[in-house]
C-alpha cells in the first residue's frame, strides 16, 4: 500500500493505493465525518462492488446508497436530482459523508452533489476504472454535463480522501482500460521524462495486467497529477498542461457524438497530433513522435484521428473550445519529452498540417 498526499493546506487529503483495499474500515473511519453515509454507484458497478461496502461500513455508520444509471450521457441534472432525493429521504444532514464509487461519471456528479447539497458536505472517492484512477478522482473537479456542452455546470471541491483498490481493474473492460493509459502517458510526456521512459520498457506489463505494474503506473500518475494540482487548484497556468492531446481529441469527440470515441482514444490520437506538431516547430524529434506513435500503439489506442474529419471541422471544433484566448488557438505543446509548455505560437498553417499528418 502506498499513501501520497494532495498539498492543499487546509484542503489536503491523502491518496491511498494498494490491493484489496476497499473494503477496509480502517482506511474510510478517519475521513467520515460523522455517522450518516451515502453511496452513490452505478448499474453497471452495484451489482460487482456495493454490497461488500455496504457490509464493510454498516459496522459503524448509517449507509444508504444511489444507484444511478451508467453512462456519460446521464452525468446531467436530472440524474443529479437521484442523489438529492435519496439524500433528502434517508434525512442526511450537514454532516454526512458521501462517497462516489464508480468511474470517473459517478466521480464527477458524486462530488457535485457533495459541493451543493446543503451548501456543502464531505465526500470520498473510490475510482473503479483507470482514468478515475489517475485523473477525475485526484483535483476536485466535480460537475455534470449540459446539452450545450460538456461539463458545464460545477464546482472546485476536493475529496476529504482517494481510495483506489488496483484490483477493482480486474472487472475493467480492455477497452476502457487502454482508454485510461492514454492519460497515464500523458504524465510521463507532460512532466516526468523517468516515467515515460519506464512506460516505453513496461507497457507490455500494464497490458498483460501486471499487478505491480499497474501499482507502480498509478502511484507515478497520481504523484504527477497531485504535485500539478498542489501548484495550481484552480487551473489559473500550470494545470493547463494536463490537457496535453486534449483540444485536437475535444474535436474529435464532439465531431464524432460522445462516446463513439472513448475520451482517451480521442486524447490519445490528440496528443500524437500535438507531438506531431512539436516536432513540426522544432521542438521535440521526428523520432521522439515515433515513439509517441509507438508507445500508443502498444496500449491498443488510435493514433490517427477519425478517417472522414476534415482539418477544417477540427479548426472549428477547437476555436471554441474553451482553452482559446482572446483570438488565438492556445494548444498545450512539448518542448522536450516530459516537458509541455502552454503557446499560442502555433500557425493556423501548421496546426493545419499537423492534422492532416495524422489522418488516415
Ligand atoms: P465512466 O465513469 O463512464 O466508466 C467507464 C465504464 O466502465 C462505465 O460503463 C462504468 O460503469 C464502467 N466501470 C467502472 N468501473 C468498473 C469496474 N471496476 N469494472 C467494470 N466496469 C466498470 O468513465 P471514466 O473514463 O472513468 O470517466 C469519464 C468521466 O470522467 C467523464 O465524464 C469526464 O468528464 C470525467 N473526467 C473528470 C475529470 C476531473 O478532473 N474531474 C478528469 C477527467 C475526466
Ligand atoms: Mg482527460
């Protein structure tokens, strides 16, 4: 087991990752504030995971749950109604705990609910799936979905604690687990050179589910994402790097309706275009984009955007994502590996080019 820590003054929390760690009493009694306690789950989770933590805190807390439906297309309003209404009916006051166990969905709309119900509770997160593993459930991100665009409505309210059980992956489909590692280079790419280089040596143990391997993948992902959020709550500069691949793979996802593409798919193809696009400046390699392409490649993940989008619908697409600044295409680019920097340099001309470069 390993713990790390989020340094937020008065807002810290630690990050436990281990196996079987779960349904451990003794990791959640320390972060429950008092003696009510909701969990908030999904169809898909419920039937694998919640009655082993139900049984595992009905010891020493009044636990009752959510079961939402599964799917990014119900992280909206309405299903953040369902937590409201089980919290009001099971009479939850201002000193509940609630605690989000699922992907990064349940994540996100968990902690939403903790942000705004009574102004304000306490929640734990409990990532089930790679990317809430090393990404959504580390930061304080919450929010919901609106049919205008995603993640709309939110708020910046961080867990009280993280705890990821690596073997909850065990129940992962392959393809969400690879969607997952597209974040975990990401890391590597954006501020840890030691890291890419173990992943470029060890991606053919993540995929055969190496379980010291995952160990080791998280724990690095989650020291990279806490030392970036430590710096920068509230994503005023540094933070923006984690959206390495992010505006080219935004595109890609709106172009193509949410969902056809896994978010990682789409950030993976993403951050090939911007490595390719580094390169292009001067920046980094053709043969550092080589290995980019490769790395990807071993994790099962596309490295070319989809067949019939235009450069000029990703253009359109990325203006209006909300990483543009006053006119400019503001893209997070390498200046080495394992190092991004955030420019509006890049050329229409060339930004253009970079695409095509990377279409089949
Ligand atoms: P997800 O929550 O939809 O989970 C993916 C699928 O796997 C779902 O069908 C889920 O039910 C299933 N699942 C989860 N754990 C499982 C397990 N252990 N075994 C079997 N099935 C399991 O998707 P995700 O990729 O975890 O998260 C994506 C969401 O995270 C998006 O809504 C995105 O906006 C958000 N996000 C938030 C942040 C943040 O900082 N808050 C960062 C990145 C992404
Ligand atoms: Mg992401």
């Amino acid at each position: 087991m390993t713990t790390l820590n989020v340094d937020l003054a008065e807002r810290s929390y630690p990050i436990y990752i281990g196996s079987n760690i779960m349904f451990e009493l003794a990791k959640y009694q320390p972060h429950i504030v008092a003696k009510q306690v909701m969990i908030v789950t999904n169809d898909t989770i419920a039937p694998i995971y919640l009655q082993g933590l139900i049984d595992t805190l009905s010891a020493d807390y009044q636990v009752d749950s959510v079961i939402l439906p599964d799917g990014e297309s119900y992280k909206n309003l309405d299903t953040l109604n369902l937590i409201y209404t089980g919290l009001l009916e099971g009479k939850h006051n201002r000193t509940t705990t609630l605690i989000a166990l699922g992907g990064g969905v349940v994540g996100d709309m968990t902690g939403y609910a903790a942000a705004s119900y009574q102004r304000g509770v306490e929640f734990i997160q409990v990532p089930t799936t790679v990317l809430s593993q090393v990404d959504s459930s580390v930061g304080g991100k919450t929010g919901v979905n609106h049919s205008l665009g995603k993640n709309m409505i939110g708020a910046f309210h961080q867990p009280r604690a993280v705890i990821i059980d690596s073997d909850s992956l065990d129940t992962l489909p392959d393809r969400e687990y690879s969607a997952g590692l597209a974040e975990v280079i990401k890391y590597g790419l954006i501020c840890d050179n030691p890291f890419y280089q173990w992943l470029q040596g060890n991606m053919a143990r993540l995929m055969a589910r190496d379980k010291e391997a995952i160990h080791y993948a998280i724990e690095a992902s989650c020291h990279n994402k806490a030392k970036v959020v430590a710096q920068d709550e509230r994503e005023g500069g540094i933070r923006a790097i984690l959206n390495l691949g992010h505006t080219f793979g935004h595109a890609i996802e709106t172009e193509q309706g949410y969902g056809v593409w896994l978010h990682g798919e789409a950030v993976a193809a993403g951050t090939v275009m911007a490595a390719t696009l580094s390169a292009a400046m001067g920046f980094i390699s053709d043969d550092d984009v080589a290995d980019v392409k490769l790395i990807h490649r071993q994790a099962n993940l596309p490295i070319l955007g989809p067949k019939a989008m235009k450069p000029e619908r990703y253009l359109a697409l990325m203006s209006v994502d909300k990483k543009v600044l006053d006119g400019r295409l503001r893209l997070v680019l390498l200046q080495a590996v394992g190092r991004a920097f955030v420019t509006s340099d890049a050329g229409l001309g060339e930004i253009t080019q970079a695409i095509i470069d990377c279409q089949e």
